[in-house]
C-alpha cells in the first residue's frame, strides 16, 4: 500500500527538519495519508452534526487505516509502520464540538484489520481518555489533540487507528478530512454505526475521504517523511497516588505559559497552575493529594494552542 502525505498537514508548524532544528515541535515518525497535494483540510457536516463524528445516524467510531511494512522493507511509505516500530501516540484534528455533558470523553482504539472484511478487528490498544471540554476546535488556527497509548501498540499486519465519540446525547464532535475525492477510492476511512458494525465511510455517506487521524510512530528513526508537530507531554507518577504524586512536564522547546490544571470527575477545579516563562525540557511539579477524597482525576498541561492530557486516581 502507497500513500501520500497530507501537504498542508505536514507544513503545519514551523521547524526545520531536514538540520533538526526544532523551535516549538516534536519531530517524529509521523504516518499521514492520502494525498500529498490536498489543498486543505475540510469538515462535512450534516443535518445534524458531522459525517466525520456523531450525527444523526449515530456514528460512534472514525478509524483510518494504516499499513505494516513487511520484514526487512527499506522503502515504507508514509502510512506503513516499519518492521520493529510500535505505536505510542496518536495526532487527531478535530474541527467543530458540542458540549453538552462536560463529563463526556474521547479517546482513541488501535484495531487489526480483519482479514476477512477489511474492517476494524481485533482491539490492539486504548489510549488515555480526553475531556470533551477540553479537545480545542479553534477555526483560526492548526491545533493538533494528541492522545497517549496506555501502553506501545506493536503490529503484524495493516491496521486501523479510531477516534471513540463522546456517548453522551447531545455531544457532537467533528474530525476533519480531505476533501471528497481525495481518498482515491481506497475506502481507508471507516465508521462504526449504530449497530456496532463497520463500514468505509465511502459506502456510508458517498463521501470518499480520509480523516485527520494520524499515528506517532516513536522518535524520528525510520525513513518516514518527517512530520512537524507541536509537543507537550505530562505523566504523573505514582498513580495511583494517595498523599502526593508528581508531574513530570515536557517542552520540546520554550513556551511564554504552561498551565497544568487537575479536574474531578465533576468538572471542579482541585488544582491550576501557571509556570509563567519556560524553556523546554523536563520539569517535575509535586503535589499534595492529602485531603483529596477517593476517585479519578483528569488533568492537562496547555501551552499556546497545545493540550496534553491524563487520568489520576487517587487512592486512600
């Protein structure tokens, strides 16, 4: 399988790879498809919502698919893994939401392809969950939502990787695409209905296209085209915690505000903090947890138009 790039999403962000240098970017293997000379990236709506996310007809899942380059492959292309790469992260551009259950969640799925259908099959993988609230859909500027795999996802044959729509009714969230046309009739893009049951969007809406859907395929080590995108990344440890935990902050270059922000499950505030002026590298951040009840927490570290996100426990 051979694909090609989205252009524009791969001259998104400033950097300059080919030197390495990086002002505010993670460069990474980035797998991108389908067209390297799509002018743009586009959102269909519908009546009631987005043939690329929820809508009327209920669409719980969006998946695009990706290959696995064979063993001792040299020349992958942009949407091949190479032989001994592994999953970590993935880049989702999401261009409109409607909020009306903060609560409610995104995240991300890792499938086999089923030999038989061609369809999502076997679950691989899960990435941490995302509040609804806070995935950024501004319309004036390329924002990214990065999603971290709970654990490397490995591979042995094509695969597909999908965005899980918020549940709650009411919550629409639309990813962007290509334009109608751009998919080339490959039927990469696929949707779950309200069946559960898979099928190419092509064949669902006519719309012959793929979705902003894009894997992170470790560091820049392999011969995938190279893909600039803005990097923030915060883990926690330990988690679960009890009394204390701390953040361990990355910046891959320097930020004028980091801001690390700790939710309940109710939406409510426990902890925001602004870091004012940072150059990048790690930074820890501790904590007390003491009198803190019970439960899951969720927190992000923003800077510019970058999220990165988590989920805490806390334990007593």
């Amino acid at each position: 399988m051979k694909c090609t790039c989205y252009h524009k999403f791969l001259m998104l962000t400033a950097c300059i790879s080919a030197s390495g240098m990086i002002a505010s970017a993670h460069e990474s293997d980035t797998l991108f498809c389908h067209l390297y000379n799509a002018p743009g990236l586009v959102l269909y709506p519908s009546s009631q919502g987005y043939f690329s996310g929820n809508n009327e007809f209920n669409i719980l899942e969006v998946a695009q698919k990706y290959g696995q380059a064979p063993v001792g492959d040299t020349t992958s292309s942009e949407c091949e893994v190479p032989p001994g790469h592994q999953l970590n992260e993935v880049v989702v551009r999401f261009g409109a939401k409607t909020v009306l259950n903060p609560n409610d969640s995104v995240y991300v799925r890792v499938y086999a392809m089923d030999p038989g259908s061609g369809s999502p099959g076997t679950l691989l993988g899960t990435s941490f969950a995302t509040p609804l609230n806070w995935v950024d859909t501004s319309s004036t500027q390329e924002v990214y939502s990065n999603f971290l795999m709970q654990l490397p996802v490995s591979f042995t044959d094509s695969f597909f990787v999908s965005v899980v729509l918020p549940a709650g009714t009411g919550n629409l969230a639309g990813i962007m695409t290509n334009s109608n046309g751009d998919g080339l009739g490959a039927r990469l893009c696929h949707v779950k209905d309200s069946s559960g049951s898979w099928v190419s969007m092509q064949d669902f809406s006519l719309l012959d296209i793929d979705a902003a859907i894009f894997p992170v395929i470790g560091e820049a080590t392999s011969n995938i085209p190279e893909m600039c995108v803005p990097y923030i990344q915060v883990n926690v440890f330990p988690n679960p915690g009890t009394s204390s935990v701390t953040f361990d902050l990355t910046l891959t270059g320097p930020s004028e505000n980091c801001i690390l922000t700790v939710k309940n499950i109710n939406g409510k505030i426990m902890l925001q903090t602004h870091t004012g002026k940072m150059r990048g590298g790690k930074y820890p951040v501790s904590i007390q947890t003491a009198t803190w009840p019970a439960g899951l927490y969720f927190y992000s570290l923003q800077t510019g138009n970058q999220v990165s996100t988590g989920k805490l426990q806390i334990n007593r």
